[in-house]
C-alpha cells in the first residue's frame, strides 16, 4: 500500500513546478495531442503517483510501470520522451521535501524510475508488435483484393481479347508479337500459334513496312501516346488485308517497355468503299461509265492522244425511244437500254473507246483515233447497221435507230466542257433534220446556237426587266388604203443585240414556253390600247394577235381570252386572233402516212381540241382567222364545210405566183369561192406596191407588212 504524501506547504508547490517542466519538455521534444493546460493535468496526475510511489513502503516497481505505461499512451513514446522524461523526473523526485528518509530516498526514487523505463519500454514493444500485426494484416487484405482484382481483370481481357472482333497484340519495340488474340489470327488468315513469336513487320505489305519500322521509332523517340495508320497486311494466301492500326506504348517498371497492337480489319469497308466509287462513276442500268466518268476520260486523252489523230466524239440519241417504253413498258425500255449498250460496246470493240451513258436514251462514245480507225461516215453507218438489227424484247421483236452528234478530231487545248456541249448542239441540228440522221460539229453554227439559247433563256429577265414591247402593225383596206385593224407585235429592245424583231421574239418564247404567259400579257395589252383607241379616235380599231400553235393548244385559251376581253373591258368583236394553221389542224401537210391527222380532220374536230378551242370563242363574238392557209383543195374542203365559223384567212405570196401566171389565176378562182363562203382574206408581209396591186386584183381584201408601215409606238396607227 503506498503512503500518503506529506502535506506540508512545499510539497504540492513543488510537484506542480515538476509537472509543468516535464510537460515544457515534452512537448518540445515530441508531438502530444493534448493542450498545454491539458498535458500539464495529465503530467501532474503522474507527478503524484510517483511521489507516492517514492514515500510508499513497498516496492515501486507497480507505479513506476504504470507511469511508463500512462506517457506512452500519451503518445511520448520516443526515445527522447523517455529520456527527457527519466532525467526530469530523476532530479525533480530527488528535490521533492520529506518524501522520505534522506537515506533511503535515493533507492526509492531508482526503483521507481527503472521501473518506468521497463513499463515504458515494455509498452513501447508491445505497441509496436501491435501495430505490425495489424499493419501486416492489412497488407494480408490488400494483396489478396490485389490478387483477385487481377485476376477478375485479366478474366475480362481475356473474354474481351477472345471475343472482340479487333485483333489486339503485344509487342516487343522489334516487332515482334508476344500475345496475339484470335481476331488477329483471322485477320491475317494464320493459325494463331504462327503468329507467336513472329514479326509483325513480316506481317505487313512490303510497301508498307519502312512506314511500320518509322512508326514504331517515332513511339520510341518521342514517347508519342499512339498512332493510327491505315495500313495494310498480307494474308497467309497472299492476298492483301486493309487495316486501321493503332500502335500505343506499354510502359513497364521493370524490363523492357513493349507495344500495344490494335487491329481493325477495314476491307470490308475498302470494298463497299470502292463499291461506292463505281457506282458514282458508272450507270446501273446498263454498268457503262456516266457522264462525269466520261468526262474525265475526255480530258485525259486530249492530252495524251496522238495528236496526229486526235480523238473523235459521238453524241448519240435513240430515236422514238419514248414510243417503246409508252407502248411495251419500261421493263422492256430497260432491256433495249442495256441491248444497245452491248451493241455500242461491240462496234467500238477494235477501238481504244469509251462507250458512256449520259441519261434516259443518250450515249456518247469517245473514240483515241489511230490511222486504223475508221473514218466518221464508217463508224455512223456501223452503229446504226447494228442498233437497227432487231432483236427480241418482252416478247416483241424490236429495233432502234439513233441520231448523232460528231465532234471530230478537236483541238487538244479544249475543254472537255466545252467540247460536249458542242456535241450536244451538234446533235440538235442532226435532230431536226430527221431521225437516223447525223451532222458534224460547226463552230461557226455553235456560236449562233448558243446565242440563241442564251437569248431564250434571258427572255424572261429581259421581260420582266420592261425590255419587252408591244407594238403594233395596221392592217389596211386594199380597196381604199384605210386603217381596217392593227396586229399586236413584239420587239425585244435588247442592251447589246438592238432591237429582235415580232419573229425572233415569238419564235424564242415558243421554244422556251414563256409563250403561253407572255401571249396573255400581249393579248391584255392590245385589248387596253384598242380601249384607248376607242376613247381617243371616237371609233372602233380592233386589234389583232396571232396565236403560236402552244396558245393554240392551251387548254385554257378560252379563260385567258374571256379574262383579258373581262379586264379591259374590250367588246370581244375588237378582238381577233390568227390560228396557225399547223397547230390548229393537229399536224404537218403531208403526214397522213404516218397516222397523224391531216389539217381538215383536226380542222374538223377528230383531233381538234384547239379547233373546240377556237370554236367557243368565235361564239363569244371573237374573229378568228386561220394564219398561213394555203388553199390547197383539202383545206379549202374543211374551211367550207362551215364546221369552224372562220372570220378570214391569212396568205402569203409565193414566188410562182406572178401576175397573168397560170398560179395566180388559179388562186383568184380560189379565193372568190373563199369571198362567197363569207370569208375574208388577208395578204400578209406586202412589201412593194406591186405586191399590193398583185393581192387587190386576186381578191384580198386587206394587207399588211412593211408596205404600209413598220411596227411602231400606237400613234402610228392613228396617222
């Protein structure tokens, strides 16, 4: 049992100064997670259980141990804590009064100090192996976590490695494969365990290694994260495998670094791309080259043909194409398509040629001459002998025929642009010339077509600019040389060409179908200015306007006369309008063999839409009168058979028909049956007094043309 502390006035003095310089020390010696306040309490605690330990009876030992034992868990468990701690304790116990007798003071306080060091050291062994237990524990759980991670993760790449479809490999910065999956081993067409072991570079294309080697130097040198490359590999049968290879570097701790291989097989997708490219270049139907593939063609070889020869180029055009696929179906159309696609390809077999389609029933054939090569006459002959041989189609014999445009031998400094479109012109002219016709290239002609192509297709430009006028033409009585009417005319004022004439205006705007809208715009305007002649000259001057045969055949003529007559208020009597006669009798002169209707029968209603037209509005109280009659005997029938109430007829003089001449006596008679039926007739283009003298003495009645006057602004008309 220990004894009680003495309690005179310096012993707590003392053990307090004792515990406040043991706690300075420690905690400048050593790290304690306690307050000053704190550690000073706890160290004083200490202080007097020594004090009582030292003035006790008994051994020491017990509260020298639990003292050590108390300042390492008060985290002073460092050799220097320990020191400091024994030599502070050692003289503050010694200096502490009356703890007991002098002689015996000395014993107590080494028993009780040695007994620390052993509770402390004892403490410090056991902390230590405690903590080595629970730190080798703890190193126990992360390698076995370790461990099965690696295992789980090595499970998964090889479930990934052997199932993807991308080869993976690992490489040695040599090239050569460590670990292959399966992927690559299809890849490449080699059983996998050939491919262990082996070169990578051995692998690729002999065109592609020195690129391989550099790749594999540059992730080397530069520490490049990766690079991809489509490259391509050899087969085990030879054949060549398009990839897209990625290479990354593996970095070790340890050993060598290596090379990550990527694989992904791409000739699938090199296939379908090339695919692709022949698609864009070739027709489906018949697999010729088009016209861009064409093209191309042409302009390589007008650099690289003998100039000696040159080169030639036919435009071609089957003829009536539209009548087979109409009348046998467009299965049949394909099947002819692709018939005189061969046929073309055989003629042209002995040739260095090109055979190209460019649309619907066009083909064009590039021929690279040699002074073997036919001549042009020889080559059209031989294609349309061919096409013409007729063969069986869906259950028909059929053949064709073909129109052409020939581009020969032209200069090596064209445009291959430039040259086709002349092809195309060409093939125009040869188109109205006939079918199974061909023509050869004229510069000369080019420049007019295109002048007026380019005039067509700036028409509506122009008009909407104000470019375009109506003018007008009297019409005059041969009998006493009066104003009977005024025609409505076009002039096209243009910037650069002058002034077009009515003609060149109308026959532009038929080609183009602007005819339709801008005959309504003339027929409105004419019906406003006769209005305002009506007001001005205190009588009626009717105007005039000859349809083109596409009015002719509008179906709504009958709306747009009604509407304009409607919006300018114009009495349909001061209206009258010139039906030409091809349009209105549904045919040319002279087509009865080919089924067509001759003119009476349109004339008389079997195909005359445009003669009910015309019919309708000659109820109205509209004058029509038939432009261009040439009173031959069967359209002189259908004019008196009264089935169109026609107003007049329009002539114009033919060069036979001089005065006194049998022609013109034969007219006259004709014409005063035309004045009996009630018909008036009109002489057209007068243009001398004799011409206008020649016309009174055969029976017209009125004339107009440049005799009388050019067509001018409206107040010619009232002179």
């Amino acid at each position: 049992m220990t004894a009680a502390l003495p309690q005179d006035a310096d012993g707590p003095r003392a053990r307090t100064k004792l515990a406040k310089k043991w706690a300075y020390l420690l905690s400048s010696r050593t790290f304690v997670p306690l307050t000053n306040a704190e550690l000073e309490r706890q160290l004083l605690g200490l202080v007097e259980r020594l004090c009582a330990g030292v003035a006790g009876e008994s051994p020491a030992q017990r509260t020298g141990r639990e003292v050590g034992v108390a300042l390492v868990d008060l985290n002073c468990a460092t050799a220097e804590a320990l020191q400091v701690s024994v030599e502070i304790l050692t003289k503050g116990l010694l200096a502490v009064p009356a703890l007991t007798p002098p002689d015996r003071l000395r014993e107590r306080v080494v028993d009780v100090i040695a007994s620390l060091s052993a509770g402390f050291v004892d403490k410090v062994r056991a902390t230590v192996l405690a903590q080595q237990e629970q730190l080798g524990r703890s190193l126990y759980k992360a390698m076995r976590e370790a461990q099965v991670e690696l295992q789980y993760g090595e499970a998964r790449f090889e479930l990934l490695e052997h199932h993807l479809s991308t080869g993976i490999a690992t490489a040695d910065p040599d090239g050569t494969l460590v670990r292959s999956n399966g992927a690559l081993a299809r890849i490449v067409d080699r059983p996998p365990a050939e491919l262990a072991g082996s070169s990578l570079f051995e692998l690729a294309h002999p065109d592609e290694r020195v690129a391989l080697r550099a790749d594999f130097g540059q992730l080397a040198d530069s520490g490049t994260a990766s690079i991809t490359q489509p490259r391509q590999l050899v087969r085990g049968d030879g054949e060549p495998a398009w990839v897209m290879l990625t290479l990354s570097p593996l970095r070790r701790l340890e050993g060598r670094a290596q090379v990550v291989v990527l694989v992904e097989d791409a000739t699938d997708v090199n296939l379908l791309q090339g695919q692709l490219n022949h698609q864009a270049l070739h027709d489906v139907l018949t697999r010729l080259p088009n016209r861009q593939f064409f093209t191309s063609r042409l302009e390589q070889a007008l650099r690289t043909a003998d100039p000696g020869t040159g080169v030639s180029v036919f435009h071609l055009d089957l003829d009536g194409f539209s009548r087979i696929t109409g009348g046998l179906g467009r299965e049949v159309g394909d099947h002819v398509l692709k018939v005189v696609a061969g046929r073309l390809q055989a003629v042209m077999a002995e040739e260095n040629a090109m055979v190209a389609r460019f649309g619907h029933d066009e083909f064009a054939i590039l021929v690279e001459n040699t002074p073997t090569t036919p001549d042009v006459v020889t080559t059209v002959r031989r294609i349309n002998n061919l096409l013409s041989a007729p063969f069986h189609s869906g259950g028909a014999r059929v053949a064709v025929s073909a129109t052409i445009g020939v581009v020969h031998r032209p200069p090596r400094d064209s445009a291959p642009s430039d040259l086709l479109d002349s092809a195309d012109l060409t093939l125009r002219r040869a188109r109205g010339n006939g079918r199974r016709q061909w023509e050869l290239s004229d510069p000369a002609q080019d420049g007019r077509d295109r002048r007026a192509f380019s005039l067509a297709a700036t028409m509506p430009g122009a008009w909407a600019n104000g470019e375009l006028q109506v003018l007008y033409r009297p019409v005059v009585r041969l009998a006493d040389g009066q104003v009977e009417s005024a025609e409505a005319v076009l002039r096209w004022d243009h910037p650069t060409l002058g002034a077009l004439p009515h003609e060149q205006c109308l026959a532009l705007a038929e080609d183009t179908g602007l005819i339709v809208p801008l005959g309504t715009w003339a027929l409105r305007t004419a019906g406003e200015q006769a209005r305002s002649w009506r007001r001005e000259l205190g009588r009626d001057l009717p105007v005039r306007w000859a349809l083109s045969p596409s009015q002719a055949a509008d179906p709504d003529l009958h709306g747009v006369v009604r509407d304009a007559l409607a919006a300018t208020g114009l009495p349909a009597s001061s209206l009258r309008l010139g039906a030409p006669g091809r349009a209105l009798f549904g045919g040319e002169r002279g087509q009865a063999s080919t089924g067509q209707a001759l003119p009476g029968e349109a004339l008389a209603g079997e195909r005359g839409e445009a003669a009910d037209t015309l019919k309708y509005l000659a109820e109205d109280g509209v004058g029509v009168e038939v432009e261009d009659f040439t009173a031959a005997p069967d359209d002189l029938a259908r004019l008196l058979d009264g089935v169109l109430p026609v107003r007049a007829v329009r002539l114009a003089q033919s060069p036979a028909s001089r005065p006194g001449s049998a022609v013109a006596r034969a007219l006259a008679g004709v014409l005063e049956v035309v004045r009996d039926a009630g018909v008036g007739v009109t002489a057209a283009d007068v243009t001398t007094p004799e011409q206008a003298r020649w016309w009174r003495e055969v029976g017209a009645d009125t004339a107009s043309g440049p005799l009388f006057a050019p067509a001018g602004p409206p107040d010619v008309i009232t002179r």
